[in-house]
C-alpha cells in the first residue's frame, strides 16, 4: 500500500529525528527525501540509521526512498539495540 515519502527533519515513533544526507537531488517541500541507510538521532537513539523500507522501487541517488512506516535500527544511550519506525511525516500529499 503507498504510503507518504519521508524527508530530511521528520521523527521516528520514538521523537528521533532523521539528519541525512538524504537523496539531495530529490526534494519533497523544500526538504531532501530520506532514504535507506540514512542517519537518525535523538533522545532515544543516539545512533541508528533507516534499515528497511517498503519503497524498494523508488530511487533517489541510488538508493529506495523511506516513507511512514521504515524501519529504523540503533543504540539507545545505555548501549542497547533499539528499533523503531519513521511515524510523523507532513508529506502527506506525496506518496510513494
């Protein structure tokens, strides 16, 4: 089922947020896409990235898109593996 494109600045379930770099060539509102493999922080994960994604098929500089509902693996601040999902995303106009 498509689901809304995930960009530069949106949160995870858990308040993290996606810092990039993103498909820079590929902008959705003023704001890079977000894209598999990119980075996430926040308070709940200090360090993680975008893992899975369900728009395998759209591309942008090479890599699958991320959108509502990706996938992301990291560390909480005590050293324990932590995943969540991208979840807030304004884009809801733009589906992937």
């Amino acid at each position: 089922m498509p689901t809304p494109v995930a960009t530069i600045a949106n949160l995870t379930a858990t308040g993290d947020v996606i810092i990039g770099p993103g498909g820079i060539t590929t902008m959705v509102k003023g704001l890079p896409v977000a894209c598999m493999g990119d980075a996430v922080a926040g308070p709940m994960c200090v360090t993680g990235a975008i893992t899975m994604t369900t728009a395998i098929t759209k591309l942008a500089k090479g890599r699958p898109t991320a959108n509502i509902g990706s996938m992301v693996m990291g560390v909480v601040p005590l050293g324990f593996p932590v995943a969540t999902a991208v979840l807030v995303c304004p884009n809801v106009n733009v589906i992937v």
